[in-house]
C-alpha cells in the first residue's frame, strides 16, 4: 500500500479590529508553524488573518479565503478565533466549504490590560450554536499553538482527520461471500461508500483458486523457505498442504496488490477446505503478519475495522472471537484459528492442522500481553455503528488451539457481554495494542457514526 499524500489542512484566523487583532496576528503565525510541526501534513493558511475592520471594511476577503482553499483543494479547515468575531463572518467562510471543521480558541494572553484582549472563546461558542444549529459537524480545541493540550488534541484530530481522508480512497477485496450461515456478517456495501468513502471489490474464489494453482514452483518455494523460518513447530505439516498454503497466500496477496486493496475478507470455508484443499487460516495469518488485515469467514466490517485501528495504533491488530469467560478475572477469551499476524505471538509458534476435519493449516501460540482496546465497526441491520472497549491482554499460553489471549476488561466483564449479545454486534472484534477510545471518538464524530463505549 503506498504511502497517502499529505493531508491538506487549511488555516483560517478570523479577527475583529476592536479586540487586540495584533496579537490575534502573532498567534496565528506560530499556529502555522506548530501545525507544520506533524506528521504528513501540508498546511493551507493565508499569508495574514482575516480581519473584519467595523471602522474600515475590507470587502472581499472571504470571498478571496474562500477560493483560496478551493484552489487548494483542502482535506479539511480549521476556523481560529484569534478574537471574538461575528457569525456571519464565519458561516459565509464555511457555506462553500463542504470538509470537515475544527474551531480553535487560543487563550487569553494575560489579564493585565484590564480588558478581554481576545475574547476568543466567546467567538468559538458563537460559532458552535450556529455550526450545531445549520447541521455542519465540527470538533473544537481550546488551546495555545504548542502547548501540551494542542500536541494532544490537535495531534489527535490531525491523526483521525488522516485516517477519514484516507479511508475515502481505500479499497477492501471481498473474496467470496460471507461465510454460510454467518447472517451477522452482513454489511451494506453503499453505506460504507456513502458514509466512509469505502470501495468494496469482489474476487471469485474460483479466480483465487486458479492464480494459486498457477504459481511458478520457484516463488511458492521462496514462500515456504520464509514461513518455515517465521514458525517454531512444523512437525504435523504434510508437505501437500504447505504447498497449497504458500500458493493460497500468494494468490491473495496478488489480488490485494492488483486491486489496491489494503484490506481482504475471505470465504475462508467450505470452499477453501473442500474444493482448494486447505483452510485459509494460516494465510489469513501471513496477510496479517505483512500488514494486510484478513476478515476470516468474509467479514469484511471486522477487516476493515483491524484497518481503521491498523492506521490508528501503527501497529497489527488481532480479530476474534469472544471464546470464553473468567467471571474470577473479569476476562474474555479472545480466540481464532490460527489467524493471527505472527509477530503477535508471545509463545512458541506452531503450524498445525486445522482442528476440524483436518483439512489445512492453522498457527497457533499466546499472543503478547499489553494495554488493548477492543473495537468493532459494524451495523444493527441498517445503519453503521462502532463499538469500543478496553482492557489488558493477560499473558496467555496455548492451552488449546489457535491464536488466543484472555483481556481483563476495564468495564465488568458482563457489563461488556451484555452491550455485545443483548445489542446484536457481531461476532468478531479487533483488538488493538493501544488506547485508542479518545481516537475512535473523534472518528466517530467526524463521520457520523454513532459510538458505544463501554467502559
């Protein structure tokens, strides 16, 4: 996946010539500059404010901003206060700009004039009402350029605003269909265009099936040498399924790389099993382990949420199911069949055959332990929704077969199941090694859909 094009974040600072609008100047410039500071961002901001003189007015000037960020082609814009302004100034900067909306205040500089030099917070609440009240979504921050509440929650909203604009040109391949019987794996492929700008692309799994058995012997060879490598236990593998094993993967990564797909959902059976000869858990597992998220039995939601939290963390997810309960440690058991990425075993790693009917190969070890949030882009049959939660991975062995770690909940452990079962979400949920609730309220502001945090 190649890397996404910065993202276009414009500036506008909006100032009223009876509050101190030099100072509102000087705040504005080292914005710029702090802004400039993150990561994959390219700032979009005016030369100078935009200064509303009641004794002399300057016509024009929206107009000028507006087709400056136009031209500019912005991701989004953040609407700075540097003092307190009118509304009418701000909404006619909004109207043509159809992006997603930050307003900042900076704080007062001092109170030694005996005035209100700024007021800004006064314009941003302003702003706020009539934001709120013409249907525009916005998130706010209260901060000055660089200081430690700007770096957290400007440095948060720069991140998710990344991972919306990001997501508007992401591809996800949906290899077969969901899985027989899977009902709750149903998704509305138009609402995650129309909400997240998702594409969904559909691969037969007879077009699968073919690319696999068509490999050149030399680049399946190569794939067995570095998964043996990758695993510590290889003593029920027949040579048959191995080979089957490294062509599947290959046949989907090639897929995945000829769609420009950064995530797959895989009928992972019966076909898989029954007509290839080998289960795709394992390869669903290398996919993981390279960064590809996997939704086994075509779970496409549950991909493209390890997506989101993939982007979010910088670091692989794992998708599972919830397995069984420790009511004594307040934990679950989240478990799959040998699906997860490699590079999350804190274990011995086995490859094995699958459980069931032993038709192909699974991976098999305790993941690592750590801080997780467990989280679940899914629907409730109609529309969009997301849940999160968070806990710690306990250290877990293999005690039996699979890829599995219990999570101690934060919230009680039934207090989790019951929001899950009694509120229809799926089976599945990624977990993520990093705290990502403050994250995943952001993007489920700045989209649109409604969040459920259990905690």
């Amino acid at each position: 996946m190649a890397t996404l094009p910065p993202l276009r974040l414009g500036l506008a600072c909006l100032a009223r010539s009876r509050f101190d609008y030099q100072a509102a100047r000087d705040v504005y410039h080292r914005s710029v500059a702090a802004l400039k500071q993150f990561p994959n961002v390219e700032v979009i901001a005016p030369d100078d404010l935009i200064l509303d003189d009641a004794d002399h007015p300057t016509p024009g000037l929206i107009a000028q901003a507006i087709d400056f960020f136009q031209r500019a082609q912005i991701d989004a814009l953040i609407v700075q206060n540097g003092t307190f302004t009118l509304g009418d100034l701000t909404l006619d900067l909004i109207d043509p700009l159809k992006v997603p909306l930050i307003l900042w205040a900076p704080l007062e500089p001092d109170w030694t004039s005996g005035r209100l030099r700024l007021n800004s917070l006064v314009g941003l609440n302003v702003n706020s009402s009539h934001f709120y009240k013409t249907g525009r979504a916005f998130r706010y921050l209260i901060a000055n350029p660089g200081d430690a509440t700007f770096q957290d929650e400007m440095g948060r909203l720069v991140r998710v605003l990344g991972l919306v604009r990001g997501l508007r040109r992401t591809k996800i391949a949906m290899v077969g269909t969901r899985a027989q019987g899977f009902f709750d794996l149903a998704f509305n492929e138009m609402e995650l265009r129309a909400k997240l700008g998702v594409e969904v692309v559909t691969v037969g799994l007879g077009e699968v099936f073919d690319r696999a058995r068509a490999l050149p012997a030399q680049a399946v060879d190569e794939t067995k040498t570095r998964v043996r490598a990758l695993i510590d236990d290889l003593s029920e593998v027949p040579p048959e399924k191995e080979d089957l094993q490294a062509r599947a993967y290959l046949a989907l990564r090639q897929v995945a790389e000829q769609t420009n797909a950064s995530a797959v959902a895989v009928k992972c059976w019966p076909e898989f099993p029954f007509q290839y000869g080998v289960a795709a858990c394992s390869t669903v597992a290398l996919l993981n382990d390279e960064m590809i998220p996997g939704g086994c039995e075509g779970d496409l939601e549950g991909a493209l949420t390890s997506l989101i939290v993939q982007r979010l963390a910088n670091n692989i997810p794992f998708l599972a199911d919830i397995s069984a309960l420790d009511r004594d440690r307040n934990a679950l058991l989240l478990w799959h069949n040998g699906c997860a990425a490699l590079r999350l075993a804190a274990t011995r790693k086995h490859l094995f055959t699958h459980f069931q009917a032993n038709r192909g190969l699974t991976v098999g070890f305790g993941l690592v332990p750590g801080r997780v949030t467990l989280a679940r882009l899914g629907n409730d049959g109609k529309n969009l929704r997301l849940f999160v939660t968070t806990g710690e991975a306990l250290p877990t062995e293999m005690f039996i077969r699979g890829t599995l770690s219990w999570v101690k909940t934060d919230a009680p452990v039934k207090r989790v199941l019951d929001e899950i079962i009694y509120g229809g979400w799926e089976h599945h949920l990624a977990m993520s090694y990093a705290d990502l609730v403050a994250d995943l309220r952001e993007f489920a502001a700045l989209t649109g859909i409604p969040l459920t945090h259990v905690a």
